[in-house]
C-alpha cells in the first residue's frame, strides 16, 4: 500500500475528478478544531490543498450553498448526489432532507434505524443504504418512504461494527471497523466476500476509476 497521508482524516469522497478529503488541521484561536482539505486528481497523484468550496461541490452539488442552510455541520453530514441535481442528506441527529435541483426542500423526515442514525450511506438502484455500527448491519431503505426494508448482518458476524460503505456496478463496499476489513456484497444475491483484511481498523473505502483508497485508524492510504 502507498501511504497517502497520515493522521486524523474525517472524510474520503470519491468522484469524477478525484478523490477529496477532509482533515484535523489544528485548533483555532478558541479552542476549537479546524479542518482543511486536499484533492488527489486524475492528473496529479500527490494531495494538493483546495479551498473547502470545491469540498462542499463535490458533497453537495451545485447547490449547496442553499442546502447547507440546513446542515449544522457540512463535514459530519452524510450526502448522496441523485440525478437532475438533486440531492439527499442526512445530518448527524438523523434529519434527512431531499433537495431538488434547485437546491430547494422537496421531503423532509428521519433516517434511523432502531433509534440509530446510520454512520454513512450509499444508494443503488434497489435503495438507500445506512451502516448502523451498533447492530453489525447494513439495512437498505425504501427511497421513497425512508422505511427500512432489509437488514444484512447480525450482531457479532461478518460486518463487524461497519462504518463507511461505497456503493459501484451492482456492489457495496463495507469498511468493517473492528475486524479491520473491506467487506463487498454482491447485489442484488447478497453473497458477502472478505475483500481486504488490515492490520488496524478501517473507516472507509472507495474507488476512483482504477484506483482503490482506504481509510484506515493510522491514515490514508492507496491500495
């Protein structure tokens, strides 16, 4: 593995020009921490500093400048872009909104699983997906009702406190923190396969075209 960058990183996100992530940068005056962020490019294979604008776009779409008006916190929040502009969030006390491709409130509701809001979620055609670290599951929602309709895991198996998961071409890819694993599961037969095993616990993993990241307790890393 390539070591991409060491310490605290709170976010990886993968898109079509790269891979973007969020980091601890220290404390400001008051006390209080401070983040930065870096962008790996299909051109450039070593992290270059961005401005937290070019984070939020990759996040949150065109838009977000209206839908950060209802996201405490743009870092801590969970987001998936949809078509035509739209996008979905949830913020860390559960509250998910759907936003459409102006960046105006089309739904509004909760996305929690047993009282539990999901530490990330991914979407497929088949649903939106939450890991629930708590329960050792993945659970799938409807996309339109928000209800759960499917739970993949059971307490003390295979996705053993999951946190990040990544969704591509008819697969999830579930970060297993404690059993320090990338677990995939083939959809939509369900059939799980122990991808990657580590030497400490994993947070995230995602793909950018050919190239595969993990974040793991330790840092980023390329695979």
């Amino acid at each position: 593995m390539k070591l991409i960058m060491k310490g605290e990183i709170y976010e990886i996100i993968a898109d079509s020009s790269g891979l973007l992530f969020s980091y601890f940068d220290g404390y400001d005056e008051d006390g209080n921490l401070t983040a930065s962020f870096k962008m790996i490019s299909r051109d450039n294979t070593e992290p270059t500093v961005i401005h937290k604008d070019i984070y939020k776009l990759s996040k949150y779409g065109a838009n977000y400048t209206k839908i950060l008006k209802h996201c405490p916190n743009y870092i801590l929040a969970k987001g998936v872009l949809l078509s035509d502009g739209k996008a979905f969030i949830v913020n860390s006390d559960g509250t998910a909104i759907l936003f459409d491709g102006e960046g105006e409130i089309m739904w509004t509701g909760t996305l929690k699983y047993k009282n539990r809001v999901p530490d990330d979620i991914a979407l497929t055609p088949e649903g939106l997906w939450g890991t629930f670290s708590d329960f050792d599951a993945v659970v799938r929602f409807n996309a339109t009702s928000m209800r759960e309709e499917l739970r993949i895991g059971k307490k003390g198996q295979i996705l053993n406190t999951p946190k990040g998961i990544f969704a591509e071409q008819g697969a999830l890819y579930v970060a297993s923190h404690d059993s320090k694993k990338v677990i995939r599961i083939d959809l939509p037969g369900y059939k799980t396969t122990e991808l990657y095993t580590f030497s400490e616990p994993v947070y995230s993993y995602v793909k950018v075209q050919n190239k595969e990241y993990v974040l793991l307790e330790s840092g980023l890393y390329e695979i």
